[in-house]
C-alpha cells in the first residue's frame, strides 16, 4: 500500500494545541505518518534571506523569513509530546530536520525513517550526516535536474545509506505549484534512472496529482494538512483541510484495490453477465431440416448460452439436422 504522509508542517503556527490538533486530524483522514518540521530558525537562515513570494503574500510582510522561522519553531519538549500522543494514537511520527543541530535532536526520537527536504538536496554537511545515521531516507527533489539527485544519491551511499534504503520524491517546490509545472512523468523517469522507490510530494490545489501519482507508481504520497486554509501562515493556502485529506487518502486506497492482479480474466462480479451481454447464433428466418446453414438465414442474438458466434466460419455450409424457427437459437 502506498504510504500516505500527513504534512503538518508549520501549520501549527507555533502553537503546540494546534499541533496536537493536527494530529487528531490526521488520524481521523487515514494517514500513515504525520509529519512536522524540526528547525533552529538561526541556523536555518541568516538575517539577510528574504521569503518567497508566496510566503510574503501569506505572511507579514515587513517580517525577515529569518523571524517568519522563529515564530514557528517548536521545542524539544515540544514534540516529545507529539511523539507520545502519536503513539497514543497509533500513527507514526516524523519530523524533517532542516541543519545540522535539529538532525541531532531528532535523532534522538527513534523514528522509523528519517526525511530529506528539497531545499537540503545540495547541503553536503547534511547529507554526510544524515547518510550515516543508518535509517531509510526519503528523499525530496524540488528544484533538482537529474544530475543534482545523482551526487545527492552519491553522498547518502557513500556514508552509508544504500539505494534499497532510499525512497525519492518528485516535487515542485511553489505553494500552491501550478497544475502545468507538475511534470508527473518525471517521477517515473527517476525510478527509471535511479531504480528506487519513488513517490510525490504535492503543493498543488485538490487531490487530482497525488491520486494520478499512485496510478502512476508512487510508493509514497506526501500532502500538507492545516485545520482552516484561511489561517495566517505559509503554507496553509496549498494544504488540504481534514475532510479533503479523507477523500485523497480513500480515493488512493480505491486506486490501489483497482490494481488487481494484472492478469486478465473474466471478474468474479462480471461472470453472470457474461450469457447476458454477449449472443448466440440464431435464425434468422425459417430453416428446414436438412437445408444449408448460410450468412442468408442464420444472425447473432443476445443471450449468450448458445452456440458461440466465433464458430461461424464451421457453421456456414453445414447442413440443419432439424427445423428451426426465425429468432430460434441453434443448437
């Protein structure tokens, strides 16, 4: 089954009840995981980085992203809490560190699989250290050519992470990320190069993309969940409200049932109306013991439980052994 990871991100503006609240919601869609983000915000950008344009748009304007960052860190205390209430409620935590002193902290919850942001692709440091922790990665790639994933991959292998222990994600990294930029065939052209599991991480409007993605292949959809869209903060405009995570999350799980075993064959639910749908030779008009069968006197009708029409040719030119009546099956 694809694992479906609940994005809860910064969308708790820095309030540990709406992070808690986030996980409820979470739950309650079907998630896998939910996820959050681990940062120090004066490790993370200088004084100087300046925001998006989406995140100007959605955030004080005259505030630094440095600020912006520091208004949405939890502490450590913070997500010992989480950890304990995903636990409490069966689904599994994680949290993405974005430098090197949140890698350490996180590495101290026991998660199950650590997660690569896309902007931490080309961050060598980081990718040293966390290649050596010894746990699954997923990797994002926003932004990324080929090449750039490539010595990502290079890194994580050379300290220890194997390519059977790396799932990659496609990504386009713009909130919301228009329909036309997705390019959902290149998560297929990186299995094709890289042969890992691949997935999606999604910033578009609806459920469209993550439900083609797995159509497509994805192993693991990644989708930002927030409470309210209409909130103050960075990324809940491209996130999905709970009941829209339910119906992405049920919509995959249909997709996947849909898959079936590939081999082709009659369904269990179809067999009954196989006789229904299909015809039988029939005659078209009087036909006489010993007359001819020919294309003049004999046609295909519905049902089905007679003589199969495939058998034509055999049938033409063969004499009737008995007197059949027009609309009569042939038997």
């Amino acid at each position: 089954m694809t694992l479906i990871i609940a994005e809860a991100g910064v969308n708790h503006n820095g309030d540990i009840l709406l992070a808690h609240k986030l996980i409820d919601a979470a739950v309650k869609a079907g998630a896998d995981i939910v996820k959050f983000q681990t940062f120090k915000a004066s490790n993370l950008a200088s004084e100087s980085a300046p925001k998006a344009a989406y995140q100007i748009l959605l955030t004080e304007k005259e505030e630094s992203q440095k600020k912006m960052l520091k208004n949405l860190e939890l502490s450590e205390e913070n997500y010992y809490e989480l950890i304990k209430h995903c636990k409490e409620e069966n689904i599994e935590f994680l949290t993405t560190a974005f430098d090197l002193e949140s890698l350490s902290i996180i590495n101290k919850f026991h998660l199950k699989r650590f997660k690569i942001p896309s902007g931490e692709l080309t961050n060598y440091p980081y990718l040293k250290e966390i290649g050596s922790l010894g746990l699954p990665i997923i990797l994002s790639t926003g932004m990324a050519r080929l090449d750039e994933i490539r010595e990502a991959i290079d890194v994580l292998n050379e300290f220890g992470t194997s390519i059977e222990d790396l799932t990659i994600l496609h990504c386009t990294t713009e909130y919301p990320a228009p329909f036309k930029d997705v390019n959902l065939n290149a998560m297929r052209t990186i299995h094709k190069t890289f042969g890992t599991n691949v997935g999606y991480s999604d910033h578009t409007l609806g459920i469209e993309v993550p439900i083609a993605a797995v159509a497509l292949g994805a192993k693991v959809i990644e989708k930002h969940i927030t409470l309210d869209k209409n909130m103050n903060g960075p990324d809940h405009q491209a996130s999905l409200e709970p009941w829209e995570f339910k119906n992405m999350i049920e919509s995959i799980r249909n997709i996947e049932i849909s898959f079936g075993d590939g081999i082709k064959k009659p369904a269990n639910s179809e067999i009954k109306n196989l006789s229904i749908v299909r015809k039988s030779l029939f005659a078209k008009k009087h036909i006489k013991k010993g007359e001819l069968f020919t294309e003049e006197n004999l046609t295909t009708k519905r049902p089905g439980n007679g003589i199969n029409p495939m058998k034509w040719p055999k049938i033409i030119g063969t004499l009737s052994s008995k007197d059949f009546k027009p609309d009569e099956a042939i038997n």
